[in-house]
C-alpha cells in the first residue's frame, strides 16, 4: 500500500469499530457512535491544516501564537453517509465550512452518479477535507475528487471509516497524491462492491432506514 495511507491505530477507534460493525447495533447508537469515531480521526486528518501567526495576550503576558488561516478550510460530505463524519469534524472544527456533493452508486453496475453539488464560492482557496464512511469501489472518492479539482481546489485530504484494498488502489490510481485517513483497512470487496467485513450501508445504518 502506499505511503498516502493512513490507518488510525488507537484502542479506542478498534472499540469504537467494533460498535459500529455489530449487525445488532440500534442506528441512535451507531449514529453517536460515529461521532465519537470522527472524532479521533480528524485529528490526524487535520494535521495539515495551515496556521497564521497571531500576536495575543494571556492574562500574564503578551505572545506569539497561531490560529487557523483565512479561509477556514472546507468540509466536503459525500451525501448521504458523509454527513455524519463531517458532523464529528465540524464539532472539533466548528469555523469549518460545510459542503455537499450528491452521490450514489448505481447497483448494477457499480458507477457512481452525481446528482447534487453544493459548495461555498470560494472554495478553490480552501484546504479541503472530503469524507465519505465507506471506500469501497473508490467509484464516489474518485468522482468528488474529480468534481473538487475541476472547481480548482488544491489541497485535499480524503477521511473515511473503513476502506478497501481495492478502492485505496483505485483512488490512487486516479490520484497518486491523495492522502487517504482511515481507521481501518479491510479485508477485500465482495461481488456486489460491498467491504468485508465492513458495517454494512452506512448511510442506512445511520439513519434507519
């Protein structure tokens, strides 16, 4: 695998993991669960976040310190599932912009389809953090990735909560650059392009339906 992929390993996220893939997890679990996953991996995910200098002063003393750049950077969710890693990430980063791509994959034949693009005017100025749960087939990365890049933005990260050998290779086909945070690599797809063992549809588990 390449040296773009980074695999969170924490006790926690294994814990929070195992939640997450229990078939007998009820959705208002899972969804607070997630949360609480996100959580662990925005931080490395937003490691690369670029700072300011900034002159304050503490109740002692002046200093000198560092607060995020202008623009704050942007938080892309791959609908529907996305929504609910940007929520974490937008509670640790609430000065964070929200956008949405709409995609879904086509279940016969595994391509996703864009349906739905909502992003702030100037996000070609921005460093973005585009998530989506699951990399399964790297069908939707690739397409929000291409969609970000013809609207000129630069500087991308991609999150997920699980992925698979097989979607990290073809996202990094497309795009050898691309740092790809995980808490988990799986084992392989199966023959519908689902992760094993994977958590199921996330965006169904998430919202219960």
């Amino acid at each position: 695998m390449t040296n773009n992929l980074h695999i969170l390993e924490h006790p926690l996220a294994t814990h929070k993991l195992a939640i997450l893939r229990d078939k007998d997890t009820p959705s208002a679990l899972f969804r607070t669960t997630l949360a609480e996953l996100s959580w662990l991996l925005a931080y490395p995910a937003f490691a690369a976040l670029t700072l300011t200098p900034r002159q304050i002063e503490t109740p002692l003393e002046p200093m000198m310190t560092a607060s995020l750049a202008d623009p704050a950077p942007c938080l892309v969710s791959i609908l529907r599932a996305g929504n609910g890693l940007v929520d974490g990430f937008s509670q640790l980063c609430p000065e964070a912009s929200i956008a949405h791509l709409g995609l879904y994959r086509d279940e016969d034949t595994l391509q996703p389809v864009s349906y739905y693009t909502s992003v702030p005017h100037d996000i070609a100025t921005r460093q973005v953090i585009l998530a989506d749960p699951m990399l399964a087939t790297g069908g939707s990365a690739i397409l929000g990735m291409q969609k970000l890049v013809e609207m000129g933005v630069k500087d991308i990260v991609f999150a997920c909560l699980v992925a698979s050998p097989e979607g990290v290779a073809a996202v990094h086909d497309a795009f050898p650059d691309l740092p790809i945070f995980t808490a988990c690599l799986d084992r392989e797809l199966n023959e519908k392009g689902y992760i094993l063992p994977g958590l199921g549809d996330a965006g169904d588990r998430i919202y219960g339906t």
